[in-house]
C-alpha cells in the first residue's frame, strides 16, 4: 500500500480469499473497477491480489470493498488485512473530512475551491468591517 499521505490519489492492494469459486478474483475485479467513478486505473498483481488507484474526493478503499463484496467478492479477512484496512479508511475518511469533503457528497472539489477561494486575499472582497456590511 503505497501512497503519498497527502495526496488525493491514492494507490493501494487489495486481497482476495483465495478460497473462491472464482480463482481469478482480481482479474474479475479490475473489469469492474475500471468503470467506476473516481478510479483512475485498476490492475491486477495475481490472482488474489489487486491494485487500485483512486481519487479520494470521489472514491475510499471502504466503498471500493464494499462495492466488491456486494458483487461477490470474498476479500482476505485475516487479521493484518483487517487491521491494516481500518486504519486506512480512518485515514482516508479524515482526510476526506480536513479537505470539506463529508460522508456520501460528490461536491467535494468545489467545496476545496470554495474553501480556498474564501482563505486567499483577492480584490473580489469586501473591505468594510462586518457591521457596515449591515447598515441600511
């Protein structure tokens, strides 16, 4: 799980069971990623292995798995991969949260415009104090 921390994109490994039906779980998984919104590439290491690139502001690894599992997917649930997975969507959920993005909103790029755009000096703002703003 290779990723610069504070970087919206994000690159990371997801395993499969290798206890399946399926043998070629990644294989199968990659052409369902590739689809999805805020997935810029998926591919597969092996067959119980996979790696995906995302962008937070639109997509964690915990809707990533979700959606996985809700299709059928068996992801390796031994106790380092479950470890390792929750503290990575507390830190991507965090992260997502310090940006303005919250839970389930898909206008979290404007929202980081906006943000921004309200922190910078620029000539666009008014310079009365707050209670001339109010004057009639």
């Amino acid at each position: 799980m290779k990723s610069n921390p504070d970087s919206p994109i994000k690159l990371r490994e997801i395993n499969f069971c290798a206890l399946h039906p399926d043998s070629n779980q990644a294989g199968t998984a990659v052409q369902l990623l590739n689809d999805c919104e805020g997935v810029q590439s998926a591919r597969r290491l092996s067959d119980t292995r996979l790696e995906v690139c995302y962008d937070i502001r639109h997509a964690t690894l915990e809707a990533i798995e979700e959606l996985l599992e809700n299709f059928g997917f068996h992801l390796d649930n031994s106790l380092l991969y479950r470890m390792r997975r929750a503290l990575v969507h507390y830190m991507e959920n965090t992260q997502r949260i310090n940006m303005g993005c919250g839970r389930g909103e898909s206008n979290c790029t404007v929202k980081v415009f906006i943000n921004r755009y309200r922190q910078r000096r620029h000539g666009c703002q008014d310079g009365r104090p707050q209670h001339w703003r109010r004057y009639l």
